[in-house]
C-alpha cells in the first residue's frame, strides 16, 4: 500500500509538520497587535507627548517610520523615526522659512538651488517661490518623505513637489553631491539631528568642502544647526566645522521665548556683500508679493526683518570656538557629541554664550544708504529679531 512506504510516510509526516508550523505561524501574525501609532510618532515619549495628538498619518518608508500627526489647535507635525523633525509651529516655520529665504535672497544670481532633506517640505518651498529661479533640485533620501509634503504639508510649502520647476530626487544627499556635475547658486542642508547615525556625515568638513566645490560665482550654502536638544560641545563644533570652510561665513539666528532655538550658517567662496537697499526694494515689487507675504506669515514685516536675524560673523566668534571639534568624516566626532546632548535643554545657555561674543554691526558685510543701515544696526543690536 501506499502509505506502508517509510520514504512516504516520512515525506508526508514532514509536509504535515510544516503545514503545522505555518497555520501556528499565521495565528500567531494575525494576533500580534497592531504597533501603536503614537509609538511610531513621537517613540520613546509616546507616554507623554503623544497621548493627546492625533496622528493621523504612519507609513513605513525604505529608511524609517513617518508618521504626520495633528494637534487640537490644528498644528501638523512631521515624524520621523519617533521623532519630530519639522512642523507648522511658529518657531519651526520661521526657522525653516529663514534657511530658504536667506539661500535664494544672497545669490547674485538666484537660478538653480538644491536643497538637501525635504522633510515637510517647507524650506524647499520658500526656495521654489524665489521668482527668478529657475530649477531647484531637491534630495531626500526617504521615498515616503515627498508623498507625505504633498497630501499633509502643501499649504504650507507653497505645493513645493508638483512646482513644475523642482525636481525630487531620491538619494542620500552627500552621494548626490559627490556624483553630480551640476553647480547651483545655493545650496541649503537641513538634515536630521546630528546624533542619529549618517546624519553627522552631513556636518563634516569634507561634506561642507564638497558643497562649495559645487556653487557657482557668488552661490551660498546655507546649514542648519539646532540649539535645542544639544549640548555647548556639539554646537560649537557644527559651527567651527562650517567656518573652517567657508572663513567668511555667518550665523543668523531663529530664537524662541527670547532665547536661541536654531540657527542658520551662511557661507560664500568670498566675503558676503549685501546691499540692503537693493534686497528691500527687490523683496517690495510685486514680483516678489509671495515672497513678502512668506516672510510676513512667520513675523518678518519686511526682509529687513530677516537680515536682523544676523547674529555674527566667523571672526567674531571665533574666540568662542576656539579648540572646538572640527567634525571630519574619519572620525565623526559630533554624531557622539550630539548624543551626549540629547536629553538636555541647554539652547538658552548656549545662545546666550555665543551672543556674548557678538553681534555687532558689520561695516564691510552690509551696504547701502546711511538711513537704512542705521535702523539695521539697531535692530541687530537689539536683538528684536534673534
């Protein structure tokens, strides 16, 4: 008979055991509960910080955990990994709107831009508005990240990522560097927090050499550089880093509650020079009414406004850097020193150290008539807008 066979009989004991396994196995899947989604947004604060915010978007990206959520007063919120990493609060939006604004108003020639992270898409889309521009290349290396600024974040991009003019590529954004030919007029870097693993790669002298190896005759880069959740150490050696590359370089600052918050390096291949009467003028013509109206919607009645965000220069300040850590790729010295801050709220210490060195009204950085330089200076000294 058939089933008197020791080969066959083994042969179906053994299906049998294998059948077994995978009904257990799709019992045991279609049981484990699903992971919550306050757990994918704000990770190891989900007890605290989540528990009252809706989140109303998860997805599992090549690279990470996204997740967009929504609090009771409509405030939206990008989350990446358990973390949030952009959002349409205040002082995120100033911040992200700074970084694009200052990248596209310095160039000389405003016309080809690439900005490095898109997140929410919020700086992409303060650059994509600049009138003259003509294309601007956007590298995000996480596929869901692009999606997610469309649906959840257009109205506050400027529909950034169906601009006919911009073009997202996914690639992490160094490899992207390092393999094009193109050049830009400004170039900006908004990467995740320094201490996640690769991001330092994207603070390190030879990353900053490489962008400039990329921008054309008066371009700028643009970095930034968070205050909150970081330590004096970690600050400190972002800075001196960029400043190592770019020596004519400047920092201008986001604050928050009258305190620091983030800020914004600025570098050129020469001394930056800008005219203030010319870039006020540019910003009031009705060719440039959205970006007005952008920097109006985050407390800047006028570009004046954002040049007083300026903060210092690389030799003001580099006292106050001095024996920091130059972050170079054979090491990555700050993604350790960025975790050592993490659990920290050390921005207002550290802010307040840095303006101690500074600002002071540049004479050679600003020019323009006597009038307008005057009332720049004062709102740089006072501090109004930083």
């Amino acid at each position: 008979a058939l089933g008197s066979n020791p080969t066959t009989k083994a042969k179906l004991n053994f299906s049998g055991a294998v059948l077994s396994v995978i009904i257990v196995c799709g019992m045991v899947v279609a049981n484990i509960p699903e992971i919550p989604k306050q757990l994918l947004a704000y990770g190891r604060f989900a007890p605290t910080l989540g528990q009252s915010i809706d989140v109303i978007y998860t997805g599992e990206g090549l690279t990470a955990f996204v997740a967009v959520s929504k609090s009771a007063t409509g405030t939206l919120a990008y989350h990446n990994s358990g973390k949030i990493q952009a959002s349409s609060e205040p002082a995120d939006m100033r911040l992200q709107r700074i970084l694009g604004h200052l990248t596209t108003l310095v160039p000389e020639n405003p016309r080809r831009f690439l900005v490095i992270g898109n997140g929410a898409g919020v700086t992409a889309g303060a650059v994509s508005i600049e009138p003259r521009m003509e294309k601007t290349t956007v590298v995000e290396i996480e596929p869901l990240s692009p999606q997610v600024a469309a649906k959840y974040f257009s109205q506050h991009n400027f529909n950034v990522i169906d601009n006919p003019k911009v073009e997202v590529v996914i690639d992490d954004g160094r490899h992207y560097l390092l393999t094009t030919k193109d050049k830009f007029d400004g170039i900006t870097s908004d990467p995740l927090d320094p201490w996640v693993k690769g991001s330092a790669a994207l603070y390190t002298k030879e990353f900053f050499e490489t962008a400039k190896q990329h921008l054309n005759p008066g371009g700028v880069v643009t970095q930034f550089v968070q205050l909150y959740e970081s330590n004096e150490a970690a600050v400190k050696s972002e800075i001196a880093t960029f400043f190592e590359v770019f020596p004519y370089g400047s920092i201008w600052v986001n604050t928050f509650q009258n305190s620091g918050y983030d800020l914004v390096l600025l570098g050129q291949l020469e001394p930056t020079r800008i005219d203030v009467d010319e870039l006020l003028e540019r910003v009031n013509t009705a060719e440039y009414s959205a970006v007005a109206q952008s920097l109006n919607e985050v407390g800047f009645s006028s570009a004046l406004n954002l040049l007083a965000t300026f903060a210092g220069k690389a030799d003001d300040l580099r006292p106050w850097l001095n024996g920091a850590t130059i972050n170079r790729d054979r090491n990555l010295r700050l993604q350790y020193l960025a975790g050592l801050g993490l659990n920290m709220n050390e921005a207002y210490n550290i802010y307040r150290s840095m303006v101690a060195y500074g600002p002071r009204m540049p004479a050679d950085m600003f020019t323009g008539s006597d009038m307008l330089l005057d009332t720049l200076s004062q709102a740089i000294g006072s501090g109004q807008f930083r």
